[in-house]
C-alpha cells in the first residue's frame, strides 16, 4: 500500500497511545520551554476534538497566554462530531470574535476541531488568517480514525461523508494551513492528517501520541513559532 493512501484504524493501533506518557515525561524535564510573551495580544481560537470541550485545550491555551496571544475558547461546549451543524456555529462564532478584536484569526484545533477549522477557512477566508491542525483527519472524515465505529453505530454512512469531504475539496484554500501529525498517532490515520496536493500547505511530522498532541511541548512549540509566522504587522 502507498503511503499517501489512509487506512482504517484497526483497534490495536489505540495502543500507540500509551505513548502518551513520553509526552508527560517531556514536560517533567521542561523541554522545550517556551520564552516570555512575544505576540501582542493576537487573538487565537483553540477548537477540540471529537468528544471533547474546551477543557481539554487547557495546556494550550495556556502556552498561547505565556506567548502573550489572547487565547479564546470555541465556546460549544463538547464537540459531537456534527460537522455540518458545528461548521455553521463555528462560523459564527468566528464573525462574532473577529468583529470584536478587529482582525481576522488564527485557529489552531486538535484532531476534528482542526477539520471544523479548515472547513471554514475554506468558506470564511475573510475570518480567518491561518489554521494549524494537530492530527487532524482532513482526508475521508471518521472514516479513517479510531471513532469510525463509534459513528457507525450512530447510523452515519461514512463513505457519503467521505465522498461529501472530497467534494469539498474542489473549493481551493485560500487561507495558509500548517498540518502536525505523527506516525504514532493512535487514534487517525496518519496519511489521513496531512495535505501533500495544496503546494501552499506546510507539513511538521512530531513525534508523540494523538491525546498528547494539546500538551506536549515539542508540539506547542511548533504551534507557536508557526503563529508566530503570521503575527500581524
């Protein structure tokens, strides 16, 4: 099989997620510390996975508070993993932030919160300066992650959502996109995380678990000196 070709995650590869706990060692030895705040004031929306709520961005958004970005909630409570209804309130989320800090913004969301933030770069280019995805399945939907089964049960078609995502496609990104993925992700498929067709787009491999992705150092700095890329002049 070629390596650009996602797979369906077969139980077992939940296991590269005891890896996770390589992620806590890093932060025990303070790799990777960040320096004292740097942006000024930007704002940046941090948008969570599938079965997750702000919460889980916490770590985060605490790193992009020390950079001296304002970092903002999504404010949705769990993601449910309706994209169709997510995208809509997540749009108008974005409209109501960037009307207030003046200024379009920047995303950065952790596997599906990272496929919402794309999506509506793709349809609000104007909301929005730039998305950085964490393991996000931007190829095929569910269809290649650890919660396929999960939305099977719920009834979803995922070859309709795959081919609905594909068709998606044919509306070009306008916005920059940063992918960050790994090959010990657990939970989606790696080929699955990253856009090697939009010449536009920048591709970070890391090396940590898909849970791991929203607190492990090494990871939030890539996040923030690629934020940092794009500060407001």
């Amino acid at each position: 099989m070629a390596d650009n070709i996602p797979v369906t995650i077969p139980p077992t590869h939940l296991l590269r997620e005891l890896g996770t706990f390589k992620s806590v060692a890093r932060i025990a030895v303070g790799r990777h510390q960040e320096p004292v705040a740097m942006a000024a004031g930007e704002p940046v929306m941090a948008l969570p996975g599938f079965g997750f709520g702000d919460l889980a961005m916490t770590a985060l958004r605490r790193q992009l508070r020390k950079a001296g970005f304002t970092d903002l909630k999504w404010g949705l409570g769990t993601n449910n993993g309706d994209v169709p209804t997510l995208l809509l309130r997540v749009i108008d989320q974005l409209e109501r932030a960037a009307a207030l800090h003046e200024q379009p913004l920047q995303l950065v969301g952790w596997s599906l919160g990272g496929y919402l933030a794309r999506e509506a770069a793709r349809e609000r280019p104007d909301l929005i300066k730039q998305v950085i995805t964490l393991g996000s399945p931007i190829k095929g939907g569910p269809k290649y992650t650890a919660a396929a089964s999960a939305y099977k049960l719920l009834g979803w078609d995922l070859d309709a959502i795959e081919a609905k995502v594909i068709e998606r496609e044919s509306v070009s990104l306008q916005t920059p996109v940063t992918y960050i993925w790994s090959k010990r992700d657990g939970v989606v498929d790696w080929r699955a995380t990253q856009d090697m067709d939009d010449a536009g787009a920048t591709n970070i491999e890391v090396d940590c678990s898909h849970m791991a992705m929203i607190f492990d150092p090494m990871v939030s700095h890539i996040v923030l000196s690629q934020l940092r890329r794009h500060l407001i002049d």
